[in-house]
C-alpha cells in the first residue's frame, strides 16, 4: 500500500508538470512541489550517473544519486524523476511538443564493465549507454537564504546559466532550469548539469538564482563565473531581497494588445491602444513571448528585427531597473494570447463590430478597472451565430443580439440584445460593474465606432458605455 501511494504522489506532480508545460509552450516548466523521494535503493546507487549514448552521442542520460533525472541533448523530452529495481529503469518526463506526462517503465541490464542497455517500446532510450563522469559538468551547493525567510506559496525556483554583458547585466541565456520548492522551505540544495563544449563556449557564464512569485522577481543571487568555479567544490548562492518587486500579489489581470520587440537580450512591449512602452518582466510567461517572438520575427531592411502584433494578459507592477536601486513599471506576462504576423499597431486601422474582443472601459462617465484576480468585464458579437458572449464584471455571459435600422439616424449602426443568460456567482469585487453594463446592454439601440474605440448609444443617442478593441478573432 506505501508504495501504491507513492507511485501516486509520483504521478499526481507528473500531471502537474504537464499541465505548466502545456501552458508555456516548450519551454521547461517548474514542476509541483512534492516531499523528497525516499533513500535510493541499492541497485539504484549502481545506477546512479552520467551515461552517454554510444561512442560520441551528444545525448546523456543522468541519473542523479537524487533521483532526479537531467535528459541533455534531448530535444522533445524534459526529464523529473527516476526510480529502478532489479531489472527496470522507471523514467518520469515530459514530452514538450504536446505537453503529455511519460512513466516509462523500461527494461535494463547492466554489465560488470558499466554497459547499461536499454530496451523501451517506443525506441527513445534504446542502446547501449555507457557511464561516462565527464560527460557532463554538475554545479551544486546550497541555496542561502536571507534571515526569517518562508518560501512563499506558488513560488517558482528560476535557476540559469547567464552570460552578462560590461554593466554586469543578463546578456545571453544559456540554460534555464525551473522548480518549485516547497511552500515555507527554509533551506534549499541545488544541481545543475552543464555539457563541457558549453563550459568551454561561455567561460564567464554564471549561475543566476531568482525567486519568483506570481510572476515577480522577489530574490536574487548569483554564482561567480563558470571560469572562477573550482571543480566538484560545493558552490553556495546567497540569496538578496529585491525592494519593489512585492505587487505581484495584488495587482489587477489586464489583457493588452500591442508590438513585442527581442533585441540585444531586452524584451519591450509597446501598447497600441496607449501607446505606453513596458520592458517584459523575466518569468515563465516573458519566456513564451520571447520563443513565440524567435520563431516568427523577421530583419527590415536596416539590418534591425521588426516587432511582432501579440496579444497578452498579464499585470503591470513595480520591478528592479537597470540601474543598481532603481524602480520601473514592467510588464508580468501569464499568458500569449495569439500572435499576428506581418501586422503592427499602425496597419490594425478601425475595428469591426463583431469577430473583436471589446473591453469595457467606461459606463457613462466613470472610468471602469478591472478587480483583482477576475476576468474583466467584455464582450465578443460571434457573426457566424449572432451571438454575444463575454463577462459582466464577476459573471459569464451570452445571448443572442441582431444588427439592422430601428429608424433612419441609426441605420450605420443599430444594435439590440436580446435575452442575456449569465452565470450566476458571488464575487469579492466588480458587482456593482456586472448590474450596470447589463442595464447597458439591454438598453443599447445602436454603436459608433472611433478608430478602437467602440460606444454603446441609446435610444436617444446617449453614450452608456465605451470599450476598446483589444484583438480580433
């Protein structure tokens, strides 16, 4: 039965680890804190290693004494943990590409001369693998922490290997690792594996240790360079607080549409509707924008990458400038909505009616925002079935409107709702927004529509609320 429970605690922060790198593409994710494995058995001490595929294969295959499990040279699998016994090697990962769990339970012998084999169905492990100590480099020691401190809930563990340029900023990511350490940790390890041709390329790399909560970069602290690390010595990395970096937790979830632009190692996102300039935070969601940005910008004609059209939901908070001590608004990606190739903020032109996500942004007079940790209050008018859907400030909405002349004056844009079904829940904020915009929608007669900016009129050409074009569908 302990094992049963075991193999279920196993594969419960498996799922976990799949569902985050489902949500952020292919990069790794930081799997759910889970208790530490119990004590490697003794044919896993035999296992235990750095083993490399046949003679000169760039893959490894380490089988930490930890029992985590690092995949290097393995372009579609992110490993977490493996077990053994007498004859099976149980190997828990990740497939990237489509975000799925692995528990493989593979087959093995192992030979008095250090010849593991390796003998799975699906072909990705079979070989011959032989124990090779320098097939990687592995940098560890512990994680210092400032005094009185409580790993926060939620936090993720950011561990990368960093070039920096001349004012000792991030210049060039080599390799990242994420995890998430357990909530109230007051003492932490860490292992890195690094391939020697990548050593020998970046010399002046270092580790970089960052804390992350809710996107926000909380506490930092690096190692000395690559070049300075001595062999196999224990490596500590003290931790610092960062001052100005504590708003994640409070800070409203907006959706914003506008160009992102990658050069020279800096992420800026420009809104189009105001025009505002944000750098991209470092996090999870940072790093989904700036694969998405790689895989689909393209060089003008003056030698410089060109933006890319993206819509994104995120907070804007209060982060570390580059200056030692300085304090500037950032933008705190959660998740890329979609990407528009080819297109900017200058070429969008005026939105459509129907097939756009209208955000709400005014009823009458007063200015609307969006309360914290909820959807904001929205619509979208679906052409194909003519209907509306989107939220009224706390809850869902949808029914079915129709377009058409009620009188002569209000022939470009009449507009009726009609009965509008909503969910029916209680929310700390934003209720007083929910009755308001659907009195609002009931008593629309028709819209005018400025560049992005859409008005809800009445019957005698009273504005009742204004919202903006965030993206089309």
């Amino acid at each position: 039965m302990a094992r049963l429970l075991s193999l279920r605690h196993r594969l419960a922060a498996l799922l976990a680890l799949a569902a985050l790198l489902a949500a952020c593409g292919d990069e790794p994710p930081a799997p759910a804190a889970e208790a530490p494995p119990p004590p490697p058995s003794q044919q896993e001490q035999s296992l235990s290693g750095l083993w490399v595929e046949g003679d000169g294969a760039e893959r490894v295959l380490v089988l930490d004494e930890s029992q985590q499990l690092h995949l290097l040279g393995f372009e579609d699998q992110q490993g977490h943990r493996w077990h053994a016994n007498s004859d099976t090697l149980k190997l828990e990962s990740v497939t990237r590409s489509t975000g799925l769990p692995r528990y493989q339970q593979i087959p093995y012998t192992l030979t008095d001369d250090g010849l593991l084999t390796l003998n799975d169905e699906d072909g990705a492990f079979t070989g011959s693998w032989q124990r090779d100590a320098t097939a990687a480099v592995r940098i560890a020691g512990d994680i210092r922490l400032p005094e009185d401190f409580g790993m926060p809930a939620d936090a993720v563990l950011a561990i990368t290997l960093e070039e920096q340029d001349a004012d000792g900023l991030p210049a060039k990511i080599v390799r990242r690792q994420l995890s998430r350490p357990p909530a109230g940790a007051e003492a932490l390890s860490y292992r890195f594996y690094i391939p020697p041709p990548e050593v020998a390329a970046h010399p002046q790399a270092r580790l970089t240790v960052r804390v992350l909560v809710d996107g926000a970069q909380q506490y930092h602290g690096h190692s000395a360079a690559l070049a300075e690390l001595a062999p196999e010595q224990p490596q500590p990395i003290t931790l610092k607080a960062l001052s100005g970096a504590t708003r994640g937790a409070t800070a409203a979830v907006r959706t914003l549409h506008g160009e992102y632009v990658y050069f020279a190692d800096a992420a800026l996102f420009t809104e189009c509707a105001t025009g505002r300039r944000y750098p991209v935070a470092y996090s999870e969601g940072g790093v989904e924008l700036e694969r998405a940005y790689l895989a689909q910008r393209e060089i003008g004609g003056d030698g410089m990458p060109t933006p890319v059209l993206m819509t994104v939901t995120g907070t804007l908070q209060d982060g570390p400038g580059a200056e030692e001590g300085s304090i500037v608004e950032q933008l705190f990606v959660q998740t890329l909505e979609r990407t528009i190739p080819g297109a900017n903020c200058a070429t969008r032109g005026t939105a459509e009616l129907e097939n756009t996500y209208w955000k709400l942004t005014h009823l009458g007079s007063r200015r609307i925002s969006s309360p914290t940790h909820q959807r904001e209050a929205h619509m979208v008018l679906h052409s194909a079935e003519s209907q509306a859907r989107g939220n009224l400030g706390c809850n869902s909405f949808t029914g079915s409107y129709e377009r058409g002349p009620v009188h002569e004056r209000e022939e470009q844009g009449a507009l009726r709702f009609g009965h509008l079904a909503s969910t029916k829940m209680a929310c700390l904020g934003g209720m007083d927004t929910e009755g308001d915009f659907s009195a609002a929608l009931v008593a629309t007669r028709s819209t005018r529509i400025d560049g992005e900016t859409l008005y809800l009129l009445d019957a005698n050409g009273k504005t009742l609320a204004q919202l903006q074009a965030i993206y089309l569908y």
